[in-house]
C-alpha cells in the first residue's frame, strides 16, 4: 500500500473535496494511454499527492513576494520523466513559503516546478520545461484561483482543464458537456483532441480564437457565419472599417494547407500568430466577421436585428461544469450590448457562431438550438484559464 506523503501547512478543504474524482480522471486517461504507438504518460498522482500539492499552491496564493501575487505551476513528475531538468542539490519542502519564495524566478510560461515523492515526502526538486503526456500540473493564476490540469498527448503546449478552484468554489469539467454544438468536435486545445481538418468544426482553432480574444483584455465579439453566403450582411447596421469583400487571412491559407503540412510545430507556431493577428481585430469597437473558412468578412461593423425579425427574449445559459443545471434567461441577464448583439445576431442567422469576450474575462459562445428553437449561450470561462 502506497504511503501517503508528508506536507506540512494548514489544510485547504476545497482541495480535499476534489482530489479523488481529479485523481480518477488520470487513472483512466492514463490507462487509454497505454496502447502501442502513444508515447509514455506521466504517473498519475493520486488523491492525497493531488490535495497536498493543491493544499500548499493555495495558502502559497495568499502571500506576496516583492509585492506581487505568486503566479506558477507545480507539476508532479520525477526528474526522470524531464529533459534536461534543473535539479536542486537541495529538495524543499511542498509548502507554502518556498514556493512563494520561488514563484518570481517561474513566473513565466511553460516553466514548471517539479514535484516527486522521496522517501514519504513530497519534495520540490527543481524546474522543468518538458512534461510527459498526461502530467499533472496544477496553476496558480491568481490569489485563491487554482486550475489542475494535465498536459496533453501529442501536443507538449496544449493542456486539459480538469477543475478550477477558487476560494470555497469547486468547478469539475465534465467533459461530456464541453462540446461547443451538437456534432462538433470537442474542445481541442484544452480537452486534449486532435484537430481536424480545417473548418469552424475544429474546436481547436475556436478555442484558440477565445483565448487570443480573452487576452487583449478589451472585450470584443467574433461572429461565425457559412463560407460564400451573404445573408449575415442583413444583420449589419453599419458597414464599419472594413469593405465586405471576403480575404483570405493567414489563418485560412494555413488550414487549406495540405493534411501532410499541417500538424507540424511550425505549422501550429503559425497557427497562434495567425490568431492572435486575427482575434487582435475584435478590439476595434464593433464586431469581426469571418467565414468558416476563417476568410475575413468585416470588422468593427455594427449590428442590428434583421428586417422582420422579433427580438430575442429568452435564452439558454450552459456551462460544462459537471452538476451544473442549465438555466434560461432575459439577454441582459447574461451582459451587455455585446452580449445582446451576438444573441439576436445568431438568432436571426442560425448558422453563425458568436464568440464574446468581456472586459472581465468572462467567454461566451453563442449558437441557435434547433432542438429547443432557442438561441444558446455556453460559458466556456473554465475551459481557458
């Protein structure tokens, strides 16, 4: 019977409450793992690894260092399953106050505080940039705010949201709900799909829009709407900054590359920077249309309710949390104009997709319901942080 590691610090209840399930989530994803031609996952942490390591990076959120809140990721590997770690001579303790000491020299992305078992502690061996499939990494994002996730198969940038806690707040991810629409694919780029092949049916690209989107912290709407129509011009009021001829941005030449050019680290560096160029656009006042082709159609156009069109009064709220019970709500219950915009935009053009993003953070996809005759707004806030 494996022994239950040693941590010191005062308990954390929220990482207890949650541990077991996070810990049953490796337990099978590890084992689908397993089949020939994968490459060799990460041990899983198990219930008491997972809340010790929970329990010390929160009381760690609290303080300050310098001035600044800690902001890092512990990740629960050997120095064995990295390359090219940089050890300690020197383990510390899991707790509290050397990671808030080590927080300033790790703050920066896709570096890694290593964690291990030696003897029956848990020990913070070092910083690692590399991760093995399926590691358990937990993130400090802000004071009291924890993301655990693991990192993905094939893809060592892409990581998969498991759970988020924030104070006494517990949010799992059922991952049966994190689908964007019926039939399209799942979340890729945070619940560890492959894309597929280019089209707004890759979830992967949607995803990555949302947290370019996010990122700029000035709010902006992203509209969806079928390549080569031009019905969606009926819902614009305004014309905006941009001529409605459709162009191929950078991000549509690459997903029309052929299947063997794309995939590649290349391929997806390019990918990233052809987002963020994209998703850049949305901070103009107004919204950005583009095709499922990724074509761009118009940015900063105003919008208005087509000709004949009765406003939208109700909509369904969701959110792939598991235990979370849909609800349904007046549009200004849910935000502001750009909320009230995207919903009236995707109701009166029903095979658009809206992305909204507040200034808060807060990400909402919109999509029309044809089983509830209803326009949809999914909360995908949990899936990006």
């Amino acid at each position: 019977m494996a022994q239950s590691p040693a941590v010191s610090g005062p308990s954390y209840p929220a990482a207890g409450l949650v541990a077991a399930r996070v810990a049953g989530h490796f337990a099978r994803h590890v084992t689908e793992a397993r089949p020939e031609g994968h490459p060799e996952p990460a041990t899983p942490p198990d219930a008491e690894v997972i809340e010790a390591i929970a329990e010390a990076a929160f009381w760690a959120s609290l303080r300050r260092e310098e001035g600044a809140s800690p902001t890092i990721s512990v990740a629960f590997l050997s120095p064995e399953q990295s390359r090219r770690p940089l050890c300690f001579e020197r383990p510390l303790p899991l707790a509290a106050g050397p990671l808030t000491r080590l927080a300033p020299a790790v703050e920066r992305p896709g570096v890694h505080l290593g964690v291990w078992r030696i003897g029956r502690e848990l020990r913070v061996w070092g910083v690692t940039r590399t991760l093995p499939p399926f590691c358990f990494v937990l993130e400090v994002v802000g004071p009291g705010l924890l993301v655990l996730k693991h990192r993905g198969d094939r893809d060592a940038a892409k990581f998969v949201n498991i759970a988020v806690l924030e104070g006494d707040q517990v949010k799992v991810i059922d991952e049966s709900r994190s689908r964007l629409t019926d039939g399209m694919s799942p979340a890729c780029p945070l619940l560890g799909a492959d894309p597929v092949d280019a089209g707004i049916e890759s979830a992967d690209i949607l995803l990555q829009l949302a947290v370019s989107l996010r990122a700029h912290g000035r709010g902006g709407t992203l509209l969806v709407v079928p390549a080569g129509s031009s019905a969606w011009r009926e819902s614009v009021v305004e014309t905006g900054l941009y001529a409605f001829e459709p162009t191929p941005s950078s991000l549509s030449e690459l997903t029309r590359r052929e299947a063997d050019a794309r995939g590649t680290l290349e391929w997806r560096d390019a990918v990233r920077r052809a987002v963020d160029g994209l998703a850049g656009l949305t901070a103009v006042d107004g919204a950005t249309i583009i095709s499922k082709r990724y074509d761009l159609l118009a940015f900063g156009v105003k919008l208005g309710p087509r000709d004949g069109s009765p406003r939208v009064e109700r909509i369904l709220v969701t959110e792939p949390v598991a235990g979370a019970v849909r609800s349904e709500i007046e549009p200004a219950e849910l935000g502001g104009t750009r909320h009230l915009s995207a919903a009236q935009f995707v109701h009166d053009q029903r095979d658009a997709i809206g992305l909204v993003a507040s200034q808060d953070g807060r990400v909402t996809v919109f999509t029309w319901s044809g089983q509830d005759r209803k326009v949809r707004a999914h909360r995908i806030d949990i899936l990006l942080l």
